[in-house]
C-alpha cells in the first residue's frame, strides 16, 4: 500500500545488508600529484568507474575532500585525502535471466519496490549462483539495471539485502543516479525500516532500545553475537515496542537505526528472546512454556507451519531522488506468519479460560 509522506545458508554473505554493497573508498593524493580535476583524477584511479558515476557520486553528497562535500570541477592538491562512496567489487559469475516469480508493488522510471517471497536469497554468492533475487531480476528487467562503480557487478539495482527466510520491502534502483542517491540514505541511515517480529517469552517493557556492537561470533563465524563493552564490533541500534502479548510469546515491532547482519535476530536473542523458529539463533526449541506433550505438539505444528525464523520487513519510507517527496509502503503479514499468530492467538485464549 502506498502512502505519501532464518536459517543461516551458505550462500548469504556475512555482511552489513547495506555496507556490504557499499563501502568508502579513502585515496590520499601523492605529495607530487599536478593539480587536476578530481573526477579525472579519480577515472584514472579507480578500476571501472566512469566519470557520470563519479558525478552522480558528487550530486549526492558522497564524494569529500579533506571531510567536505565537492564537485568534480574541483581540482585536487597534494596530499589531498578523497573519501567515495562506492560499489564494493563482487565476484564475477555467469548469471543467466530465471523466470521468478516478483511480487512488485509498485514501479515508476526510477524505482522498483518488491515484497520478498520466503526462501529467495537477494544476490549469488559461494556455491549459490541460481535461483536469486538477481536472476529474477535479470529475466524482469534485461540488462537496464545500474551496476554502480563495477560494471561487470552481479548486484545490478541493488541498494541493500535481507535474509533469505526474512520476507518484506525492498527497493531496487532502475537508474545510476538514484541508486546512489538511495545508497546515501541507507549509508547516512534515514531510510524507514520497520519489521515485525515474534519472538519466545513475554517481553516485559512495552517499548525499548538495544544498543549492543554486533559482530561475527568468534567461535562460529556463520553467526553473528553481540559485544556489550564496545570494543569489538559494529554500533547496532534496535528499537522495540510489544504490540501483542500471547503468553509463551510476542508479537513486537523493530525499528532499525543501523542495518547490521541479523541485527534484529541478535539484537532480541541477547535480551532473552530469540525470534521463534529462528534456527541459528536458538529459536527453533522451546524457549517458553511447559515440555507437556500436547504443548510441544502445538509448538512442532507451528514450527511445521512457518519452517523460518518470524520476521517480516513491514515499512519501507524514504526519499525519492526524482519525484522530490517522501514515499511510504507497507506490506501486511504473509500467510504462514499470520497462521502461527492466529494459532497463538487460540491457544493463548484457551490456556486463559
């Protein structure tokens, strides 16, 4: 609706789900560099970035000199440091077109917003180079799509990820210019992301923050954990509010400051209530509850009924770099979601009576 205003697989990379798209580039000017346009000089120093990526680069903000923002009529001095924001290179592979499935809902010149199916990794990785988001992608959308700074990259209109069994709102850059006005946004963290959540135990604050670094588990590094001293890691920020309490469960919305990996399935399991089904992170057990029979097979059906860690990109706002106004979507719960709260729902109204 527009408005104006899981499982850890192999093939998911462990990566910020926008920075892994993303990352500064910090290039200090040599002590006998001539004095020379900075988009030029970037061109010849930059593998694969044309000189109109650099000046949508420079229109958004991105390109600093010495901390502030410039032109590419700017002409570099020695020891000049340029920060650029750009496209991290990705690994090459033969991708061919896959007739997918894509739930759009909505498209204009600039923009494409999809709601994510269930079971569909974003973009190829290790040993999984079929069956994506981009395959999708490339059979709906040819070879139109923006690649930002690496031609050759297998990301085309990409501008963040989610995980593979987390279902909801993504957007997709149809043209260079707002795909990297998008990446600002992501990078600077005023996009609008609200997902919701089920999650073992009774929450007990209606509302809260969790402000933990997150970071790759140091013993297993398919995981992420938290490190509550700061000393390792990345800033994370989650905010939370209970919407439903259904005894041995909740119902929450998250509100993401930052767009760490698994964020939100970490961020709640370090306060005690790891999402349900949610297998890598000690979801997919009884957490709450009684171990009776009849219970637990209550539990299994539901397991059964939603086989994924219960998370849902709800809200997608933001900026739209040519239409010059906000934009607000939001996607209603898919159907094994709402079938495990309508379950809950029951057996919570059951145990009550």
């Amino acid at each position: 609706m527009l408005q104006d205003e899981s499982t850890f697989d192999a093939s998911e990379e462990l990566e910020d789900e926008q920075e892994e798209l993303y990352e500064h580039t910090v290039i200090k000017v040599d002590r006998g560099q001539q004095s020379i346009r900075i988009d030029k000089f970037l061109t010849n120093r930059m593998e694969a970035v044309s000189r109109s990526r650099i000046q949508n680069v420079a229109e958004a903000g991105m390109l600093k000199v010495n901390g502030v923002a410039v032109k590419v009529n700017y002409k570099i001095k020695p020891l000049d440091e340029i920060t650029v924001l750009v496209t991290k290179a990705s690994h090459e592979y033969s991708l061919d077109p896959e007739d997918i499935p894509l739930n759009i809902v909505y498209e204009d010149d600039a923009i494409v917003i999809i709601n994510k199916q269930v079971g569909l990794v974003v973009h190829p990785g290790s040993g999984n180079y079929t069956g994506t988001l981009v395959n999708a992608l490339l059979y709906h959308f040819g070879n139109s799509l923006p690649t930002g700074a690496n031609s050759r990259d297998i990301r085309p209109g990409l501008v963040h990820r989610i995980d593979k069994d987390t279902t909801g709102l993504m957007i997709i850059a149809k043209d260079e210019a707002v795909m990297t006005h998008l990446a600002k946004q992501f990078f600077d963290h005023t996009i609008k992301r609200r997902y919701v959540a089920l999650v073992w135990g009774d929450v007990i604050e209606d509302e809260g923050t969790i402000n933990v670094n997150l970071a790759r588990n140091l013993r297993f590094r398919k995981k992420m954990d938290v490190f509550p001293d700061g000393d390792h890691g990345k800033h994370a920020i989650t905010h939370y509010k209970v919407l439903e309490r259904l005894g041995y469960v909740t119902l929450v919305e998250c509100i993401l400051e930052t767009g760490r990996t698994h964020q939100i399935r970490v961020h709640m399991m370090s306060i005690g209530h790891p999402l349900f089904n949610d297998s890598t992170y000690g979801g997919d057990e009884i957490r709450k509850g009684t171990i009776y029979s009849k219970y637990k097979q209550f539990v299994d059906n539901c397991f059964k009924l939603m086989p994924r860690q219960a998370l849902h990109a709800k809200v997608l706002g933001f900026y739209h770099p040519v239409l010059k106004k906000e934009m607000l979507f939001e996607s209603p719960l898919p159907e094994d979601f709402e079938s495990v709260l309508e379950k809950w729902r029951h057996y919570n109204k059951y145990k009550k009576d």
